[in-house]
C-alpha cells in the first residue's frame, strides 16, 4: 500500500481575474487530502461515507466520454452539461482521475483507493485538486512510473477541466508543489513561478456554506456580464496582486491588508460574494484586519487576516461564526509511506 497526501490551497489574491490572463498568488494550507491505495483488477474507491466499485472498462469509457464531451461544451462555450455528468456520481471525479492516469501511462489495471480528507468540499480550498493530485501521485507509485512533478501537475489539469470547464490551472498547480505560487496564463503558455517567501501566519479560515454553484459555474457567471463592467474589475484586482507580491517580500503588512481588501470589494461586484460574506469582510476590515472570499465564491470560505487573534475570533464569533486558524505555504504532494 502506498499513502499519498496533497495540500488544499487559497487564493491570497488572484481569484476570478487570473481566468482573464491577470496573475494570482496562491497558497498551500496546512489541510491535506490523503489517499491510501494498493494494486486491484477493478477500481473500488472508500471514503468514511461511502464505497463503490468500478470495472476498469467502464473506467476508460467515462473518460473517452468526458474528453469528447468537454470539446462539445467548449465548441458552445457552455460546460452545464459537463457539471452536470460529474455531479451524477459523488466518486466521477476519482473515476475520471484514475481513467485519465490509465489512459495517459498504458496501464490496464486499477487501484482500491481510500480518501480522507480534512479539506471539505465546496469551500474554494482546492478539494478536487488536492485529491485528483493525490491519487495521480499513487497510481504512478503503484505501477513504477516515474513521473516528474510537472507531468503529474499536467495530468492533473486535464481533470480540473472536468470539475470546472475551463480552469486556470492555479489549483491543481499549488496542491501539488506547495508553498505560495505565482500563477499567470499567458499565450505562450502557464507562468508558475514558486515565491521565496517564508510561510504566513495570522489567517483564519471561516466557513460560510456550501456553494449553490460549481467554481466551473461561477467562472462562467463571471464571464455572461458585459465585458465593459467586468474588465475594470478584473484589471483592479490584477493591479493588487502585483502589489501583493510588493508587499509580501517587504513584509508590508498594511500593503497586504489593502490588497485583500481591494479583491474583495471586486469579487463582491462581479457578482460571486454573498450578503453573508460581505457581513464578515465588513467587520473584520472594522477592526482594521482584511478579508475576502475564498476560491470561485458564492459560499465557501472566507480568508481573515489580523495580526491581533484574539481580536479577530471575536469579531467573527459576534456574527455567529467559528475561525480556524492556518499557516500558508505548506508543503506540496508528498508521499507519507510505501
């Protein structure tokens, strides 16, 4: 058996505008997703939950169909169609993982795979990238192929485009190296650049609820408005990152409360906050700290930053919420034990 494990992630910044070619930092958290998995003919798959088996043809067969359906969906600009296949199966993206590894690698054999998790889903910190990470990582171990870590990165966004239509490749990326990540799409091809920057203290997590809508959703929420209205709002928030970036490695701590701020305020007005998040971004920017909405929005997490804790856990209990506190910057894929 062999025990794989993969970091969730948050967007510090960058989130929405890095679809549109603006660049995004984001950050390994201390919540990994692990994977136990030993060689089977078939693939059987366990979470605390649930279970499932698989037969290894109708693994193949759901991917070939998933890669002609995403075409499709691309071809009209409009991936409804691909969300609602993965939703009809709670373990799809696990099936659509192993599927792609074994098409990929010429394997012909399968895995029974058990997933623990302490990234809950639906919170914007990079569940399905963390776990497709994983289980790429331990299939390649099982069957000997030695994979460098951006070839299983570029297997690994080929399964994002599944969950989310046309993804920027930023969550896939982080879960698997680690650490804070500068990300942009470019035309000649992703910039991934890993920042010489020490692990960040005195953010909290506060989870709100689970979205309605897939990130996949969302992103195309995002990209239905009129482009007049969404362009300024995706270059302001490209503006802070760059001064992100500024900031961290001067360790301006004021400058790095602004920016969060500033993408907040853009989230919120292209349409993916809530009532609810704007109530938690407001008070904890009353108490001079920063926050913003995590991943794709409309629910999930929220990202809090104050260097007072205990001023911070108040603010947020007082709204009938509960902070958990987390470090940024955490280590990428690993493997725990074989």
């Amino acid at each position: 058996m062999v025990t794989v494990s993969a970091p969730g992630k948050v967007h510090l910044i960058g989130e929405h505008s890095v679809v549109y070619g603006e660049p995004a930092i984001i950050a390994a958290i201390d919540k990994r997703c692990f994977v136990n998995a030993t060689k089977n003919a078939d693939l059987i798959v366990k979470t605390p939950e649930a279970e499932s088996i698989y037969d290894i043809n109708e693994v193949t067969y759901f991917v070939n169909e998933l890669r002609n359906l995403w075409h499709k969906c691309a071809d009209k600009k409009d991936f409804s169609e691909m969300f609602e296949t993965m939703k009809e199966d709670p373990f799809n993206l696990v099936k659509a993982t192993v599927g792609e590894v074994l098409m990929d690698l010429n394997i012909d054999e399968g895995a029974d795979i058990e997933i623990r998790s302490d990234i809950p889903v639906g919170a914007g910190l990079g569940s399905s990238a963390a776990l497709a990470v994983s289980v790429v990582k331990a299939m390649t171990i099982l069957y000997d192929k030695e994979l460098s870590r951006d070839e299983i990165n570029d297997i690994t966004f080929s399964i994002e485009k599944y969950m989310h239509g046309t993804p920027s490749g930023g969550d896939n990326t982080t879960c698997c190296y680690g650490g804070l990540v500068w990300f942009q799409k470019t035309m000649q091809g992703n910039v991934i650049k890993n920042l010489d920057i020490s692990k960040l203290e005195n953010f909290f997590l506060v989870y709100v609820s689970r979205p309605e809508k897939s990130t996949g959703e969302l992103v195309q929420q995002v990209r239905e408005l009129e482009e007049s209205y969404r362009q300024p709002r995706i270059s302001d928030i490209g503006r802070a990152t760059h001064d992100m970036l500024d900031a961290l490695t001067t360790n301006d701590t004021k400058k790095i409360r602004e920016c969060i701020n500033i993408a907040q305020k853009n989230l919120s007005e292209l349409g993916v906050s809530l009532p609810i998040i704007d109530d938690i971004c407001k008070a904890v920017r009353g108490i001079g700290g920063a926050a913003k909405l995590c991943g794709a929005g409309g629910g999930g997490t929220v990202l809090c930053y104050h260097e007072d804790r205990l001023k911070l856990l108040e603010a947020i209990s007082d709204l009938g919420f509960s902070a958990t506190e987390t470090v940024l910057g955490d280590e990428g894929v690993r493997v725990d034990s074989k």
